[in-house]
C-alpha cells in the first residue's frame, strides 16, 4: 500500500449529533486516516450543510448510493463509520461491506439478534475488517484489567460489580424534542431496550471483556420510571458467571445526579480491581494482605498493551476522546495490515461481542418480561 | 433522680472479643455512664481476668446470677449491654428485661424472628428502654441524610444501592480457631445466615432508617464461597419497596481487600445522596442542575439532629466509636428521662427494627434456597 | 502499685471549653484513667458547675489549691491535664510538677521560649512523666510515616510540604465574644503569635517528628488579614532543613471553607509520603517506579508502634479523639512503669519538643518582623 | 475568506519529541486547521522521515527557508506551531512574524527577558495574531475559576497557594541522553532556569490568569538536588500580590512518586477555590457557611465561556489534549475573524503573558542568587 493516511467515510453524525464527532474526532486524532465523504444525514439538506460543516469532499443524500459510488471511486473510501441509531445499523453495515468496505460501527450492534447473527456472516464472508466501537475497552488501564485478570493476578474471580449510572432521561425530554432522547425511547428506532441497550452492554461487554468470563445467567429487574415511556430507563440485574461467580449489573439513565458513571469492580482470591470511567487514569488494586495500590495510567508499570495506548507522559489525563480513539487506533492499523498481507491483531471489539450484547440486551427484557426470573444467555 | 452517672452492667466482651470494647467505649465515651458490673464470658476464668482488666466492680459467672443480684443492688446497673453471639441475645435480654432493667444489645436481634417477636412483646410490657446497636445510624451525616430524604429534599426515592463488602472470611479461618470467625459462620451460634444476618441487616436497617420506606420483596442469590463453611459469605441481592422504587443490597465477606465498606446511595427525583462510612464525614449530594455537594460532619448546615451528635469541631474527624456511642448517648438519655417520668424520645434504632431485621434475614435466606426468586417481606 | 485506674485530675476545661472535653474523653477512653478532681475554670461558680456537669469528686476554685491538697490526699491524682490558655500553662505546670504530679499539658508548652526552658529543668529535676499534646502525633499512620522516613525506606529527605489551614478566624469573632477566639488573638493569653503558635507548631512538630530532621531557619511571611486584630492569623514560611533539604510550611486561620486541613507531604529520593489529618486512615505512598500505595489504618502491613495504637479492625474509622488519646495512653502507661519502678518508653511528645516549638514561633515571628528574612532556630 | 480549513505548519515535533506530538493533536482536533508544512528538525534527515511520518505535504530542513517560501506560496500556511527548544522560539517566531505568518508558540516566549520584550514589539508591529500555549488556561473548569474571581463570587483574594510537582528530573537522566532532560537542564538550551521557567511559569500564569491580579515580589529559594546539574531543579517562592494577598508557589522536579501535579487554591473573602490538573473535571468551591461544592466540567451550571469549550457530555472525561485544544481553537478562531476584517477576541495567552512569565523567571533567579531574598517584579 502507497504512503498515505486511510480515507474514512461517515454514516451519520449531522448536526447536532453527539457520537458523530465524537466518531470524528477518534478516527483522525492519531493522524493515520482522514475524514472524506459521508452521509450526514436522512435529510438531504441537513446532510448537505454538515458536511459542509466538515469539509467534506465528498456529500451523499444517502448511505446506498455512498457505499456503491465510494466502491467505484480510485480514491474512494477505505472504511466507513457508522454512527446511527439503533435500527440503521444493519442496513448501512449491509450496504457497505458488501462493497468489501471496511466498517467501524458504533453499539449495539444491529437492532435484533437475528441482524447481528447475520451480520456476524456477512463479515466474515466479505473478510473486511470490522469493529464495534464499545469505546471503554480502548482505556488503557482496563487493557491493565484484562491483562491484571487474564494472567491470574486476581487468582479465581468470585464476585462482579458493574455500573453505568447517569441522569439524563430523568425527565421526559423526549417529548422536548432532544434528538438522543428521541431515538433512545422510541423502540422503532432503540429496539426492544433503552437503557440496557445503550449502556447496560457497555457493562456487559467490559466484564467479560477484561475477565474472560461470560455471563451464564441473568435476573433483570427493569423499570420505566418516567411515565408514559415505552421503554425501561432503568435496571437491575443478577448475574451469574459460568465459572461459578457472582456478580451484579445496575444501569440507570435517571440517577439523579450521575453523569456518565460507569465503574467496575471485580474480586478475585488473590486480589481485586477496581475501575471509573469518571476517573479512568486510576486503577484500584486491592489486595488481602498488602497496601491498596493505585496504577496510573501510563507510569511505567503497566503491561505492553496498556503503554501503547497512551499518548502523552503520566499525569497530563487522558480521556473519553483518547479512548475512543484507541478503537480506531488498532482497527486502522489492522485494515492496514490487511492491504499489506499481514496477519491482524483484531485487538478491537468484535461483531462476535456485538452478537454476545444483542443476546445480553434480548436476556435481559425476557427475563424482566416474565416477572424478573432467571433466564439463561 | 440524683445527680450522677448511670450504672452499667455487660454480658459478653471478655479477653478478644472487638465488639464488647466497643460497647464499653460507646457506653462511656460521653462521661454519663460507668461500667460497673459484668458476666463477661461463659468460662468463669476469663470472666474473672476480663473483668479485672476492666477494673469492674462486680465480676458474676453467669448472666442469670448477674440479673438477679444486680436487681437487689442498692447500687445495682440501670442498664445492660449485650455483646455475646447471636444465639445469646434472647435468653440475656430476658433475664435483664425481665428484672425491668433497660437493655442495649448488639444486632441482630435474636436467633430466630420469633424469638425476635417474643422480645418485642416483653420489652413492650415491661416498659423499658430497649435500643439495638444498629451503629451505622448513629453517624451525624446518616442523620443528616434522613432528614433530607424524609423532609422531601430528595423527592421521591426511585432507585437506592446499598453494599456492604468485606474480606475477612475470603479464606477459612474460622478453622484456625479465629474466635469471630469460629461463632459467625457456625449455624449453631449464628443462626440461618452468617454474612446477611451480620452485615446485610446493617444495610437493610439503613435503607428503611433513611428513607423512611419499607422493603416490599427480595429476590437473594446468596453463596458460599470458602468451601466446607455451611453458611453464605456472599449476597447480591434485588429490592423492591413498598413506594414503587428498586434497588439492589450487595454485601460479602469474601471481597478481597474490602474492609468495612458500608455504603448507600438513594436517588430521588430531586435530588441523590451518597454516604461511605469508610469516609463517613462526608455526605454526598447531587442535583440535576446544580453542582454536587459535599456536607461535612458538623459544619452549621447540617440539621439540628445531626449537628447534636457532634462533639469536636469540623474537620476533627469522628469515627466509628463515636458513632457508636451516639447509640448510647440518646439511650442513656432516655433512661434518664424515663426515671425522671420525662417523655422520652426514642430516636435510637429499637426492637421493632430489631424484628424487621430478623424478618429481612429470614425472608433472604428463603428466596435464595428457592433458587433466588422473588419473596414478599 | 495495686490494680487500680490511674486517678486524674483537670485544670481548665469548663463548660463551653472544646479543648477541655477532648481531654477527658482522650484520658479515659481506654479506661485506664479515672477523672476525679479539678480546677475547671478561674469563675469559682463556673468551676462548681462545670465540676458537677463531669459529677468530679472534689472541685477547686484555685490550681495552686489543687495541686496541694491533692498531693495530701490518700487518693489523690496521680497525673495533672492542663487545658487552660496558653499564659496559664507555666504557673499550672510548676504547682503540679513541684508537688510531683505528673503532668499532659496542652501545647504550645509555654508563653515565652524563657518559661518554656525553665519547665524542662523543673521536670528534669522532679523526675516526672511530662507529655505534651501534639496529638496529631498519635494517629497510627503518624506513626507508621515516622517509621518508614527513620528506618530510610524513603531514602534522603529532599523537600517538605506541610500545611495547617483553618477559617474560623476569617471574620472578626472576638469582637463577638467568642471564647476560644477572645484569648487566642489576644496577646496577653496567647503570647506573640496566634496561627503559627496555635497551629503552626504542629505542622514543625509533625515534620520533625516524622523527619528526625531539624528545622535549620526560616523565612516567615506572617500576615494579619482581619483589621484590627493584634496578633497574625495567617503565615508563609520557607524552611531549610538540617540534612540540606528545603521546605515549606503554611498556616491559616483565614482560608474560607477549611476546617482542620493539616497535611504533611515528605519526598525522599526512594519514595514520598502524603498524609492528610482530614482523612486519617490513609497514608499514601509514591515511588519513582512502582503504583502508588494506600496504607489504610490497622491493616496488618503496618509498623508494630502503628498497628499497637490502633483499637478497632480496619476500616472502622478512627478519628481525632482516638488519636488524642494515643498520647495519654503512653504517657499513662509511663506513669504506671514508673510507679512499678519499670523502664520507661517515653512515646510521646516531650518537654523537649515543646521548647522546640516555642523557639520556632519565636523565630518565626523575628523573621517576620524584620521583613521575612533568613532567621537561625 | 473561503470555506476551508486553516493551513497550519510546524517548526519542531520531531520524532521522539513530546510536545510535536500534542501541538499537532490540538491544532487538528477541532477539523478547522490542517498540517501540511514543517520544518520537523535541525537535522535534515529527521526531518524528512518525520514529515513523511506525519504525511506532510512540504517539509523543509530549515524554518527560514519554511518561512520564505510557504509565504510565497498560493496555498502557503496560515499560521506556524512553535515546537522547539527555548532558545529556538526567538529565531523562529521572528523569521515568521516578518512574514505576516500567524505564530502559536510554547511558553516560555523567549530565551531572555529582551528577546521576549523584542517579540512583543514584532507582534504589535506586525499585528499578527500570536497565541502562547499556557495550555493549562484552556481547561473549561480554569475558565469557571477565572469568571468566578473575577466576577466577584470568591470576595477578596486574600491567599494563594499554587504547586506543580513532577519527578522525572529525580535522577540525572540528561547524563543518559534523555532528549527533554538534555536541553532542560542545558543553560544553552533552557536559559537561566529549569524548573521555575519549565513549570513554576505555568504557576505563575494560572494564579494571574484567573485572578487577574499581579504578584507584586517573590522571595525564592531555588535548589539543585541533583549533583552536578547547572539548573535548579525545584524551587519554594514566597508570593506578595498587588492587592496585598499572599501567596506560595513551589514547583519541583524531583517531587518523587509525583506525574504532572498542578495545583492551585485561592482563598477569598467569600468563598475559595481548588483546582488539581491531573482531576480536571473537578473544580471545588468552599464556602464559609453552605456545603463544599464541586462543579463538574460541561454540567450546566458553568459560565458560558466554560461551557464553549467543552466537546462532550459531562462524565466523559476530557483530558490535556483537549485542554490544549482550545487554546488553538481561539486562536483559530481569531485568525479566521483578522482574515475576514471581524474583531478578534483575543481569548488565549498572549505575549504579554508571556513576558510577564520571562520576567518572573528572571526575578526568581535574581531573589534565589542573593539568597532567596525579596525581589519586586
């Protein structure tokens, strides 16, 4: 492949988007792709004008005559973001990786678990290179967790805590008009979750992401505490680990007072971490019989794979952009390699651990359906 | 009645025990009691030294004895402490109650919920003081959290966690002859339940202390984990209230490196509060539109129930012993007032908090066996 | 000596009095001391009242009358706690010592560097058990800092940072009547300096303390922010210590919204420790190439003095009254070893100390006066 | 001004050099500013696998060549980064001010106190737009802080207390050929001074970025731990503010176990601030008589210039990067405004911050070299 940075296109992401820029921005932070042509939006003239916004080269009215036209293109597009609502994943993933165009996308990954799984086919029948941007993996010391957890540091695991707890559905501004709230309690648009759907997986994924333990069972507790919403913005989940652990899973987008308040903690028989996303240069390492330490990000004790994620020296934070970025960081380089015939890494969220949050995601609702009984992944 | 300190008997607390200390220092902290009496261990011996080292007056080998004689006692105690195993506490606050001598006795309650129940109607009948050493509730800032919850600040209470999480029995040392460990974990002494009977009750009475709202069912995965120990180490554990919110009490006694890590947090449509008692001098509070506070022990914002539990100026950190003897200084208040045919005014946690514990255990342990499912209190 | 409480007597402390109350709470809380007898305030009435609020046995209007007649009594006191303001530490001090009642005396130990030398002979001569109450010395992490800087596990000392900030003095309050803050800015009772000798000191005593390093000058800032008022209420200081290092030290009485925020940070060329008298259970621990630790109170890694001061299981939070009386403890178990004609330990601030910390405000104030300039201790 | 982005060079940022890296990040970031020119490094080959490390469409092997021509050029940069060592930013700026090229430069401005005075009068000369990368006023919640000071909200400033404590200058690493180490501590390369102009500057900015009022003299003692190293490697500095404030600032390099500690806390009349970098998300406000607060950053109840320069929702941390971001941001923003005859605002640190630093630096040096002695500004 000749010299040069990879070229992205954007599914999404128009005005007022939060998660477009924030796609944006972690694609090009690192300096190896640059942003080209998108689809900002199913509005033409909205799509128009954020593209504009961007400076974009290139501008589609739609993502099907984007993906075809970009395939044709000897400077066409080397992948696609996809930052969407729920239900225009498929679609748009479809359109492009048919096309053999490499796909970044953000979570859940499809609006079913029958779109995943025929997602998760599609991308290992078109080979491309495909990520989830399940962006809290891309911290550098919740690689340090994995590692920490992988290598028996923390001896056998028993006990998990998981929480995402924020306040913005507290109120129903849905009926405001704010755009997230909009999509987010809409199940034409969500799916069958809102609040397990957007960040109830982002827990699901972390656990088993930095422990290498699935979830063998749930018991979810899910509740519409503002009236009149269709969907749940609120849960609490039992979980059962199939190495015989425990665990638990809150999630709640009105908590009064919470903002983005992701934390995980997990015991294990020789020691035990513990992680915020609020304050994600700290990893809390406890033990029985020796001083709590506290791991900061990029000192240099840390493992391999959690230095190289780190730009800058100790003590100058890095945060949920840097994060992000880490996604795209390891997913530009794989598609490089790719170009080059070299083996990937795959160090990325994965459509498999899309596939694993949809069926989380259909779990949970079952077992809430039915009283809150426990009800097998 | 004449100007001087109340008399003070003990039952339990000899030669390594840590609770029997406790209850010693809380008892005298605030210079209105002194321990004079005692049947401080079941093997005479040890009375006899346990009582010397506490430099007590009258040494008595049984608690029985001790009842009765100190009854005849021209100087005989106003009140007992209790601080034997769980298993002692219904036949000791008999004995006392049954003299009409005022009685504070550590939690749980008693073994079972009907000896529980059968300890409501005696203290009922004999008219005396009874508080249970629900400790946790006599910080200034729990004070201060209830009274914002129940004054309205917080609007209705949506979502509550609570968790109390320790390690102590991550390994089995109740077989190397650790005295506590040796009497939590053995039915016999203990009853159903080891780690819900001793600290989940702690924060379930906080909860329904705070809030003011009862809990309505459970559904508890409780677990052993140290092999060979035939009661729980470990609990997740979903609430329902009675008001319509949810939530979720997790403790353990397994969770490597935590120490005595009691904490709550209650999120209402107004406001949230957020209380460790590891850091127990502060009190968390966060709004939707506004920044989150922190109050401080004793610093003039607080209500003025909370700020009469203080002793020392802000930022002079009080501790668990204070807390503790808070618990005892509104008791031997009201011993005080009763002898003085004064109204007394009761605001210490008392033997119907004592039976809703008993009842919360039960009801736990019940919905675990069952397979963790849903069970009304 | 026969199996008895140590009996105790007080000199100052009357109602309203903070200081005075932590005094008997930290000298009997281990139940190894009794208070019996004192001189509660120079009202005679007050003194009564005072006397019957603590149900004293024997109360005096006069010290000079107590120190006498106590010595006569066939149980009498045998140790003296002075409480009173700082020109009233002196004269009680030598009526006591020269009867040859052992004396814990509130710092600063004199009203002038002269008084303060003369003390130290008449206790050298008296052969009595002198502890001076620096008591933020008796926090066990104090203890385990002291520990790990004197043993070199922090290699040479390099630099010092040690703050004392407090707002109570930030208005006007004397004009007010308020009784600690009428004496306190008033030179008559507290000598040449208000915020370096009531707080100042203790920031010099920790350092030292913890350090084993002197104090070689200084260069102190000393500022009256509040119009009108005699004596400072603020000071910067620099400091240069006897092994080459350098430092800095600053008190406040006039830092809006701090309470009792004393911290010490000591970085040597193998580690660094922080500890914070807010927060008292940690101790934290930095090194160049390694996470940083938390050290938490009564955890068992700590130092065998740390671990000795410490009552309840870690995690249970001790405060400043507990600290408090770690000094008492060691002083009473002195008293007692030297009635039974043992050795002496001798863990406590010193007669010693206390010149000390006279000279350094002393200092601090010549340095000041003339400009803040370079001035010898 | 056609719709594009800024066209953006850099002098400086070769491979292995820190601060390249971050002012490339904060110039792009934002997509309004594109990369294509540079003069990487002294070295020509350096600099041509630099740039081509960077994808840059010109690079060139001396910045006056890089001025001359890109000046030329129709489609020639708009503005020049300044990434070099100290002694290199008078030459650089120069030889680009005279082209009318637009400078965003490192701090310090210069190499001397005349230099910096001489940059000034290019400046207004040639009324370019130059902008001095005190990158740490760029933080949203340092904003707040400045809007609450000087609007009033703190009453008067009466004590300041700023640190910024690192380590990695603990050991003599400029001997093993560290790139930073070597030309920090080189008085050919650095200047007078090490850690004072490095990071005691960045002190001195904050403290009169955000209160807008002046220090009127120091008294510094300046230390060189490190054997053998020609600068000083921390520093202790008695502040005396124009408004009759006082103040501390410490700066140190060899603070062990300590990242990239900055720290600043203002004590007002009516309330006091803190603020610690490495927790930018986090700005404490303490009064005298309500709870502590803590503002989170982009929650809503910031000022409106704080809340400009926010990306993403509150609880998704950003970090330094960003932070230095929005320093390019303004000035970005103000170099399109000249471009299109609007009036500028001027919003970033400008030369005479940055003489304003050259001059504290000198007078430290001065105070420190007669002997930490009082020397007006």
């Amino acid at each position: 492949m000749e010299h040069r940075k990879l070229r992205a296109g954007i599914v999404g992401g128009g005005r007022g988007a939060f998660i477009g820029t924030v796609h944006r921005i972690a694609a090009t932070l690192d300096n190896e792709a640059e942003l080209v042509a998108g689809a900002l939006s199913s509005d033409p003239e909205k799509a128009e004008v954020s593209a504009k916004d961007w400076y974009l080269k290139r501008s589609y009215a739609s993502f099907e005559d984007m993906a075809k036209k970009e395939k044709m293109l000897p400077d066409g597009i080397d992948f696609v973001m996809i930052a969407t609502p729920n239900h225009m994943h498929y679609p748009v993933i479809r359109a492009f990786a048919e096309q053999g165009i490499h796909v970044v996308c953000d979570k859940p990954l499809a609006f079913t678990v029958e779109e995943a799984e025929e997602i998760g086919k599609l991308v290992e029948k078109k080979k491309i290179v495909f990520a989830l941007t399940h962006n809290y993996t891309g911290y550098p010391l919740v690689r340090e967790a994995r590692d920490m957890a992988r290598s028996g540091k923390l001896g056998g695991i028993r006990k998990v805590i998981v929480e995402y707890l924020q306040d913005w559905l507290s109120s129903p501004i849905e009926k405001e008009g704010q755009k997230q709230a909009s999509w987010r309690t809409d199940p034409a648009k969500a799916g069958i979750s809102c609040c397990v759907g957007d960040i109830g997986t982002h827990g699901e994924n972390l656990l088993e992401y930095i422990t290498g333990i699935k979830i063998k069972s749930v018991c979810a507790d899910l509740t519409t505490f503002v009236l009149g919403r269709p969907l749940e913005d609120d849960a609490n989940i039992l979980l059962r680990l199939e190495n015989g652990g425990k665990g638990f899973l809150t999630c709640s987008q009105i908590a009064t007072g919470e903002e983005n308040n992701l934390c995980i903690r997990i015991y294990g028989t020789k020691a035990s971490i513990e992680w915020h996303q609020q304050e994600p240069n700290n990893l809390i390492i406890k033990y029985p019989s020796a001083p709590m330490q506290v791991m900061r990000t990029n000192r240099s004790q840390a493992c391999k794979e959690a230095l190289t994620l780190c730009r800058i020296p100790a003590g100058h934070p890095e945060g949920y952009l840097e994060a992000f970025c880490n996604i795209y960081r390891n997913a530009i380089a794989d598609i490089k390699a790719l170009k080059a015939n070299k083996p990937l890494a795959r160090d990325y969220p994965s459509v498999h651990d899309g596939i694993r949050g949809m069926k989380f995601v259909a779990k949970c609702v079952e077992s809430s359906t039915k009283g809150a009984i426990w009800t097998d992944l």
